[in-house]
C-alpha cells in the first residue's frame, strides 16, 4: 500500500473499510470469519498493518491527521469484526436442538459410608467407653505369630494350604487378627485392654456367605484377677447397647488359644426367639466366639501366666451387619453400587 499525500491515505482508509467491513458481512461461519480478521486485522500481514505504516511518513500537523484517521478506522472494523461474531455465534445457538427443561434430571446419587466400616466404628466406640483401645497388626504374619504362639499344634487343619494363604514358606496373609493380641502382649506389661480391627484372608469360596477377604474384630483383657466372669458380663453389656434389650447366651466351644471357650448367641431378631429360617429355627443368632486365654499363649508372649489371666473375643462385623440391614448377600458388600450403600445409609 502506498499513500504519497493525506488525501491518498485517506482514501485508502475509505477502501480498506469498505473491503473489510463487506468481508466480515460475507463470512457465514466462524472460520471465515476468523480468515477475514487475519487478511485486515492480522498483526504480522493485515491490510491495516501496511496502512500503519505509512503515518511515520507524514510531517508536522498531517501526521496527526494520519494518526487519528488510523486510530479511528482501527476501532470501526473492530467493532464490526465483534458485532458479525456475536451474530455467528447467535446464529448458532439458535440453530442447535433445543433442550427440554421439561424432562426430569439425571438423579444424583448420594454415597455413605460402607456398612461394615459403620458396624466396626459402632463396636469400638462401645468398647472405648469401657476403657478399651484400638490396637492394629501387619496383615502378612509368620506362622509363629498366626499359630504357634495361639497355641495351634503343628498338625492343626487350619495350617493346611486348603485354608490358609502363604506368602512364603513361613510367612501367610493372617487368618485372623489374633495375631495382635500377641504383639499387644509384648508391646508391655498388663494390665491390657484393646480391641482389634481388620481384614483377614482365608481360602474360602466367594458365595452369599463367604468371601476369602473380610473383616473381623477382635478384644482382648489382660489383668490380675480377670475371670469368666467378667468376660460374661462385658460381652452382655456389648449386646445389650449395639442391639438393643435383647436376651443372650453362652454355649461351650473350642478354639486353640482360649481355655474354657465359648460362642456367644443373642436372640434371633427377625423372629424374637420363636425361631425362623434365618436362625434355623432356633431362636438364636450367633454373634462371636471367646473364651479365657490360654496359658501357653500369655507364656509365648512372655506375659506371666502364673500371675495374670485375661479373656479373648473375635467376630464377624461383616456378619453382624447383614443381621443388622438385613442383606441377602455377602458379596453386595464388597460390590461398588452406590444404589446399595445409599439405601443401607437410610
């Protein structure tokens, strides 16, 4: 562009606002539009960059003429530039399918807590407030600590691969948490009161009632003077706030590292006692197992067993929350539907 006079350069500032404003107006899509900016607008090669360039040209008074009549020009086809984008895109709004607001929203849903978590939080805040605490373990354990140290012969079943899942020749994925009640044991000397959380893995079938992962909950006490006595009566006092009134009882058992040993039923309470499938008709709904601990496993944990008795107990939260919602199955608690945990949190 050459401009030799003011007049000339303002008649090429008259044609370039003409061709350009007749550009944008032409420009049917946001593209094209772009396209028409770069050829007058574009900072390195517009048509109004090389008419800019001439305003240094000009002496005295008409360099401000220039100047101005640049300035003036450059505001306008921006302007227009803005306005024919605005009706593009004005344009293209309208031509898009409506939405319609009529139709229902899409249903958030609403997550919670994991019933279980729920079931073991409730259990150890009952125990805190009989001055228990919480004590944890590593879930890969040697044998000793899995077995042998809770008193489990060497040809005990459980100790079979059919049951049990081995890391290494001496190290497995606990079968239980008991393994902390010894660790608790050699963390000092009594008198110890913990219950103890977490997950163990056995060899179990996935079906409605088993899973080769689940949680479980543990308690131990270790005192002078403890007796079956007093384990008989903590546990009903446990019953009695995380179900409610609610009638209990005590059956002999066995299990390796208690002596006597116990499992502990409360009344079913779908049928209150007068029996239904859901405790096969017996009116009675196991809940854990207990007992005294045996003397050998306070001897393995260097715990005076002459001196000091204490009593154990272990059970299911998993289970127990299943009586509790009312679950059909086991294995919805290890699903991710929110649908499920939303309708438990109800």
């Amino acid at each position: 562009m050459s401009a030799t006079t003011l007049n000339d350069f303002q008649s090429s500032a008259a044609e370039l606002e003409h061709a350009a404003s007749a550009a944008f107006s032409a420009a049917d899509s946001a593209d094209a539009l772009e396209k028409a900016r770069a050829e007058f607008l574009g900072r390195t090669s517009g048509r109004l960059l090389g008419l800019q360039r001439l305003v240094p040209s000009f002496e005295g008074p008409e360099r401000g003429v220039a100047g101005r009549a640049f300035n003036e020009l450059k505001k306008t086809l921006e302007g227009r530039l803005e306005a024919r984008r605005t009706e593009l895109e004005s344009h293209a709004r309208s031509a898009a399918p409506r939405t319609d607001l009529t139709m229902p929203s899409r249903r958030q849903f609403r997550g919670a807590e994991h019933p279980v978590t729920l079931v073991i939080e409730e259990i150890i805040e009952i125990f805190r407030g009989i001055g228990f605490t919480v004590a944890t373990g590593p879930e890969a354990e040697t044998e000793w600590y899995n077995f042998t140290a809770l008193n489990f012969p060497p040809d005990h079943p459980a100790m079979d691969m059919h049951d049990t899942m081995y890391l290494a020749d001496d190290v497995v994925l606990r079968t239980h948490t008991s393994p902390v009640q010894v660790r608790s044991l050699q963390a000092g000397p009594p008198p110890i009161r913990v219950v103890i959380p977490g997950n163990v893995y056995r060899l179990d079938p996935f079906d409605a009632s088993h899973a080769p992962m689940f949680s479980q909950i543990e308690g131990l006490a270790v005192d002078d003077g403890i007796s079956f006595v007093d384990l008989k009566a903590t546990l009903t006092h446990f019953a009695q706030r995380f179900f409610g009134a609610t009638r209990t009882r005590f059956r002999p058992s066995y299990f390796p590292f208690t002596e006597p040993s116990a499992e502990m039923d409360v009344e079913c309470r779908l049928c209150k006692g007068t029996g239904c499938p859901a405790c096969k008709g017996t009116g009675w709904m196991e809940i854990l197992g207990a007992g005294m601990v045996h003397p050998n496993v306070l001897d393995a944990a260097g715990v005076d067993s002459e001196r000091y008795t204490g009593w154990a107990f272990g059970m299911g939260p998993g289970r127990m929350a299943i009586q509790r919602y009312g679950i059909p199955d086991i294995r919805l608690l290890y699903d991710s539907d929110v649908r499920f945990l939303e309708r438990v949190a109800r």
